[in-house]
C-alpha cells in the first residue's frame, strides 16, 4: 500500500556554524557561533520519535563521510593544508536537510508506474554541491527494489535543490497527483538555487504527464527576502497548498494555473498583512510537516517552536485551527540547532510516497532503533565545535569515528 513516509537526515556529528549559505539568514547570523552537534541530533531524533508517535512512518538517512578528504584531493588539497573557506565547505553537515537530496515522483504521476528519484546537484552552494555522490549511494542502496528509479543529478550549470522546491498535489488516497515545481531566476543579491531548466529535466525523466505538472516562478521578494527555498515559504499536503502570499513571482497566474490543474485545491494563503515576509521566514511557519494525521484525524502542522515566539504568527495559527481550516493541530517541535543553520522541520525530512515494503528495512525507522541510534549520538557525537576546530585532526578524526560507528551500529557499514 503507498503511504506517505519521511525520511529525516540523522543530524552528522561535524555540525558546525560556519556561514555557509548566502541568503539564508539564519546562517549568515549565526556564523562563527559554536554548535551542539550531540544535542541537535538528539533534536532531530525527538522529531522524529514525536512523528512516529503521530503514527507517521518514518524513515532515515545517514550522514555523510565529513570532512570530505576526497572532494579535498579534486581541489589539491587536504585537511591538514586547506584554506579556511574551502576546509569549512569539506565539514559541512548539510546533508541532515534531506529535504534538498532529490526529488520524488511517487509511481502514480509517473508513465512507467514507478516512484522516481532525482538526486539533487545543489551546485548553487561549494559546501553542498559535494553531497550529491554520497547521497545517490545512500538513495540506491534505500530504493533499490524495482519499484523505484534512482536518476543521476542534472548536469551543472542547471542549479537543482531537490524536493525543498518542488510540491505535489493529490487526493486524500494517494492516486495521481499533480506537481509543481517552482525555479527561481537569478539577478539579485541572493541566488536563485532552482533552476527552470533543471525542473524540467527532472520533469522528464520522471515521465510526467505535462498536463498535470506546472512550474511556477518563485518571487523575487521571498528570494531577496531570505527564502532561498520555497520550502520556506509555501508547503502542500494532499488538496491544500499552505502559502505566503509573497511565495509566487506573479500570484494570481500562480493560483490560477494551480486551480486549474487541480480543480480540488484549497489554497491556505496568510497575506503579508497578517505575517510580514521577515517573521514568515524567522519563525519559518512554512518550513513545517503539513501531515495527514492517520484515522481521519485531518491535518497537523509540524512546525519549529520558533513559530510560537512570534506573537503575528501564533495569533494566525490559533484563529486558523480555531475555525473551519484544513490544519486541525499544530506540533511545534525543538529543532533550534537546525534552525540556526536555516533548517526546519520540513528541510530535515525527504517525502517519499512507497509502500514502506519496497524500501531497504535498514532505512526505516521505529521507536528502537531511534533509540538504538541515540545511544551512539551519545557516546560519539561531539559536544560542541568551535569555528576554530574545524582545523583539528583529532576532530576530523573524532567525527569520523562517529559516522562509523553509526553504520555499523545500523547495518551500513558498506556506505563508509
Ligand atoms: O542550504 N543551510 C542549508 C539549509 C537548508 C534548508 N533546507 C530547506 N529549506 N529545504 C542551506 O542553506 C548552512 C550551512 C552553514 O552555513 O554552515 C546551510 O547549508
């Protein structure tokens, strides 16, 4: 039976607030800051034990292979001896934000009845545009069975950033559905990761049914404003499209071509004049799990407890929930060191719509083995890490040990 299930990338043990990401926000402020790899992947597996308490499938990604020694070597260079910017970008732990690994076309929008994986080249960012190798190997391994197909990354120049810009629309069963991809254009102070080339590729390969597949400009506004993904200013869930009224180049067009696709849409827009761009993207109320919570239990929103400290956004929230809206709940969950880098909830997860058989078992997740799992956070992730640390061998080492003490711990040995 096809079912929605989450797959969360296991916060890596060489988390750190190097500055990496032009335009996002919360990266570039906190920078220099010293990070809690321990205590964030704690966060990220709580998230994960509240989702499966939810009674949502879960899944798991591993962390990569950081400092990336052999992405080093194609530079000339190594741990020990590289410049500060290019040694920061080798230990990135960017890979916990599953969201950005690919895109997913679940079987019944696709042609050949298969559920398709692009993986993500996220050639926009150096720190990231290194992922990409060891996430294809990881998406082969957890969707090798037939009833998946597991694409190569786009060819740079074509920026592609995977689901976090990428939204699908289907009834209540999961049959065919309609996806919208939206592709920034670039110009501005901040970068448009998502190229329209690279989403119609991607569309292609996936054999999507052009008339149920649009693709829509994200705004200049939300870019240049600090939503360097959609993901941070829209999410859909079945026949709801939750939205800032700022998320779409041209808005009404958007909308329209949406309804038109998708006769059954409920758009749930918040206008600016309810929350500003600026708190939409600091409380990152849109970077949330739009679920449909199992039993007819409706809609539920899991959303980073920074939403509640914003008093625009909370106020929204509530009066929604209190009257006729599709979202019934609202979970607010702590994923601040995540957040801190510009990751929310839904950043930290990859929507997989599969029958939970198909998928390698050691990539499932439940309550045991999250905790089997944070029993070797514990004993290997680091404490904290400081700008300066990046620079220890020791560390490098340390950190390194972790990763594998987790694959073997889980059977994944053969990732290293
Ligand atoms: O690509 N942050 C990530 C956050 C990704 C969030 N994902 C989604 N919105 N789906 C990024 O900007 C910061 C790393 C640093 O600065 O060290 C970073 O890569």
């Amino acid at each position: 039976m096809l079912t929605e299930i989450n797959f969360d990338g296991i916060i890596g043990p060489s988390h750190n607030y190097a500055g990496l990401s032009r335009g996002n926000i919360a990266s570039a402020s906190n920078a220099g800051d010293v990070s809690q790899p321990r205590a964030a992947a704690l966060q990220g597996i709580d998230k994960m034990r509240h989702n499966l308490a939810l009674g949502l499938p879960q899944g798991i990604f591993m962390p990569l292979d950081r400092p990336d020694a052999p992405w080093l070597a194609t530079l000339g260079t190594t741990q020990d001896d590289a410049e500060g910017h290019l040694r920061a970008q080798a230990w990135s732990a960017s890979s916990m934000w599953a969201a950005n690994a690919a895109t997913v076309s679940p079987a019944p929008d696709s042609a050949d009845g298969k559920c398709h994986l692009t993986v993500a080249n996220l050639v926009t960012m150096p720190h990231r545009s290194h992922e990409w190798p060891g996430t294809l190997a990881q998406l082969r391994l957890a969707f090798a069975d037939p009833a998946f197909v597991v694409h190569a990354p786009i060819p740079a120049p074509f920026g592609d950033e995977g689901a976090a810009n990428h939204m699908r629309l289907c009834s209540g069963h999961h049959g065919q559905g309609v996806e919208i991809f939206v592709y920034g254009v670039g110009g501005g102070r901040f970068p448009a990761r998502q190229h329209l080339d690279a989403s119609k590729a991607i569309a292609r390969h996936h054999r999507l049914d052009p008339a149920r597949t649009l693709f829509i400009r994200q705004s200049d506004t939300a870019i240049q404003g600090g939503a360097f993904h959609n993901d941070v200013v829209a999410v859909a869930n079945e026949h709801v499209l939750f939205t800032h009224e700022t998320a779409f180049e041209d808005r009404a067009a958007a909308h329209a071509e949406i309804r038109a696709a998708f006769p059954a849409v409920e758009i749930v827009e918040v206008p600016a004049s309810a929350v500003t761009l600026p708190d939409a993207i600091k409380s990152y109320l849109f970077n949330a799990q739009l679920v449909s919570l199992p039993d007819g239990g409706g809609m539920g929103l899991v959303l980073p407890t920074e939403a509640q400290a914003i008093p625009a956004v909370w106020n929204w929230l509530e009066a929604h929930v209190a009257g006729n809206g599709p979202i019934r709940r609202l979970l607010p969950v702590n994923v601040r060191q995540s957040m801190a880098n510009g990751g929310g909830p839904a950043c930290l997860r990859l929507r997989v719509v599969a029958d939970p058989a198909t998928v390698d078992p050691r990539f499932m997740a439940d309550g045991a083995k999250l905790d089997h799992i944070a029993e070797v956070v514990e004993a290997h992730w680091p404490e904290s890490i400081a700008p300066g640390d990046l620079a220890s061998a020791n560390l490098a080492r340390d950190v390194r040990h972790a990763r594998t003490a987790l694959l073997a711990a889980l059977d994944l040995s053969g990732l290293e």
